[in-house]
C-alpha cells in the first residue's frame, strides 16, 4: 500500500491512522515488528516534514536515509524507475518531496515497498491528515465543524485538505480572489463527500467557521511571482478583522513556515486562538501511526 493521494483514503482508513495516532499519544516510543529503515528521497527543501520524518523512525526503532535528489544520481540522468527499484532492495519504505505529482507516481509503479507522499506540487496527504487530527483533537469531532481555507486556495495543502476534511464529515470554505479556484476535480471529488463554498469575499466565506487555516503566499519553486502573488492575496491576510468574521471560538491553523504581517498576522499566530503548534507536533504523531499503518497493511 502507498500514500500517495489523500483522493486515495477512504473514511474508514483515515479513522484506522487516527486510531493507531491515539495510542501513540501517551506512548512516546514504540517498536515496528523489526528494525525498518526509511528513505527520505527530497527534492524540495524541508524543515518539520524532513525532521518529523527522521523523529518518528527513531522513536519507532527505526532508522532514516536522507537522499538529497541534487546529489543522487538521479541529477545525473538515472530514471526514477532505475532509482526507485534500487531503493526497494535497501529501504523498507519511502517518503518522497518532489516537485511533480507525475515523479512520485512513477516511483511508486516501480517501487516494491510502500511510498508516501511528502509533498508535491499536487498534494501534502501527510499535512491533511495531521491537520484533521488536530481538528479532531481540539473539537473532539470533525463531522459538522465549518473549515475555512483562507488566501492560496489552489495550493497542494488546500487539494489535500479538501479530501481530509469532507470525507471525515466536515464543510470546506476556499476564501481566495475572484476567478482563484482549485482544480476542478478536487472540487469535484470533495463535494461528493461534503459541502464546498467558495468565495472571494472575506465576510462572507469566513461566516460561521470554526477553523481558519492559512498557507504562505509565495510557495516553493514560486519565488520569481512573489511579488505579484503577495498583491493577489494581500486582502486576506488573517488578523484580528478575519478573525471577527467567524464564530467567537474559532480557531486558526497554519502548516508553516509562517510569515508574520503577509497571510497572517503576528498577534493571531501567536495569539489564544491558535492551534498552529499543536498541529506541528501532530506531524510526528500521524507519520508514525502512517508508518505502523502501512507496515501493518503492505
């Protein structure tokens, strides 16, 4: 079994990782049948999905490979197929970040281990789940709660979400610019498990939310449209004037990295209302009970 998609989890399966999070809780350290090792093949740059990765194997007894795609051979012209069935003679599963969705699908068809996906410019599954859990820990639910996805409303985070969300039970807000859609079949696919607004104005889309969550404006590998996508977004910045639009206690995510005063403002990151560390350390909980999981099913 691979994690590739969020598309790809069915209901039952998110509530079987998030079973297996809820025994991790009070149980810091746990051991995989047998010393498995992970590799890490990145593509992009990371700080918690790389470090939460390596984290989790070691405290389940396990070991990590970081393989930097620039100094693999794969720089050098060897296929992704080439490299994925070599991987799958040393490594026990695979955790890749790259660019194209198109990349990780191709190593996953050559790859006879399990391969999750650790972002690409499609998806962050990993980032769903664990913002889902959040929610789920914080409300004690998700089906019924009002989340609302405030700026990039077409970025891999809010693809991925979308299908966490709905299919657990809950209603998705996409609060972005006018004409500032997702691709259609993410839409699509979410509506068939849950309701989906969107809207470009503040008031509106944020009426009656129980989450805001919010993303960088300027994501990897968009650096030369910073300037143009800041002066896209600007308006939705969430600060205290967002905040008033939704229910009295929302609260407010963020996947990080954060950057204060642009899509969100420095008193409400770091304010009362914020969940944005529980749902850092979430990472490392539902990427070890993604591992058990899939060493349990694969």
């Amino acid at each position: 079994m691979n994690l590739l998609s969020a598309r790809d989890l069915s209901r039952k399966q998110i509530e079987e990782i998030f079973l297996v999070a809820d025994s991790l809780e009070h149980q810091k350290y746990f051991q995989l049948n047998g010393r498995k090792v992970l590799g890490l093949l990145f593509e992009k740059a990371s700080t918690r999905t790389r470090v939460s990765f390596e984290a989790a194997m070691a405290q389940l007894g396990g070991s990590s490979v970081y393989i930097d795609k620039s100094t693999s051979q794969l720089s050098r012209g060897e296929s992704i197929a080439d490299t994925a069935r070599v991987l799958s003679l040393y490594l026990d599963f695979v955790a890749a970040r790259l660019y194209r969705q198109e990349d990780l699908e191709e190593f996953a068809k050559h790859s006879k281990v399990p391969v999750i996906n650790a972002l690409t410019d499609v998806e962050h599954p990993t980032q769903a789940l664990a913002d889902v859990y959040t929610i789920r820990k914080v409300f004690g639910k998700v089906s019924g709660l009002r989340i609302a996805f405030v700026g990039d409303i077409k970025n891999n985070t809010c693809n991925s979400l979308m299908a966490v969300a709905t299919r657990m039970g809950a209603g998705m807000a996409l609060v972005g610019p006018k004409g500032y859609s997702p691709d259609a079949g993410f839409i699509k696919d979410a509506r068939k498990h849950g309701k989906v607004d969107i809207s470009n104005d503040m008031r509106k889309g944020l009426a009656g939310a129980d989450v805001i969550y919010t993303d960088t404006f300027v994501s990897m590998g968009m650096e030369k449209q910073a300037e143009k996508r800041r002066r896209l977004f600007r308006r939705y910045i969430v600060d205290d004037r967002a905040l008033s639009y939704a229910k009295r206690n929302c609260k407010v995510m963020h996947c990080l990295p954060a950057h204060r005063g642009e899509e969100i403002a420095a008193n409400v990151i770091d304010g009362g209302r914020s969940i944005v560390w529980q749902q850092a350390l979430n990472k490392l909980v539902i990427e070890k009970a993604i591992l058990i999981y899939l060493s349990r099913n694969s």
